[in-house]
C-alpha cells in the first residue's frame, strides 16, 4: 500500500537497473518519490520505464 510519504521529494539512484538499485527505485515510486534512475545497462534500465514519476538516463557514475 503506497502512503506518498516521499511526495515532493526527488531521488537520485545509480546502479539502478538491477538488484538493490532496482528494488530501491521500485520502492521509493510506491511512496510517491520523483526519481532519476541511471544504470550503464540500457536494456536493463528501461524495463523501469513504466514506473509512474521515474525519469531513466543511461550513464556510467565513475565516468567523469
């Protein structure tokens, strides 16, 4: 049961396409966050493209 305890806020989360990346973004959408997902793994990074509020942007975060 989502509670939008998070509305109003933006998250950033790297690493997002898989494991605790994933399951944080899925997460942080359940309770009403706006979130920026980023992952290296494009194909990965857009099987999340039908959560509500979650903009995707492939990118390596060690790159500077």
């Amino acid at each position: 049961m989502p509670s939008n305890r998070l509305s109003g806020k933006t998250i950033f989360v790297t690493a997002s396409a898989q494991g605790i990346g994933r399951a944080s973004v899925i997460a942080f959408a359940q309770e009403g966050a706006r979130i920026i997902a980023t992952d290296v793994n494009k194909d990965k990074l857009s099987e999340l493209e039908n959560i509500s509020g979650c903009l995707l942007y492939t990118s390596d975060a060690a790159d500077e």
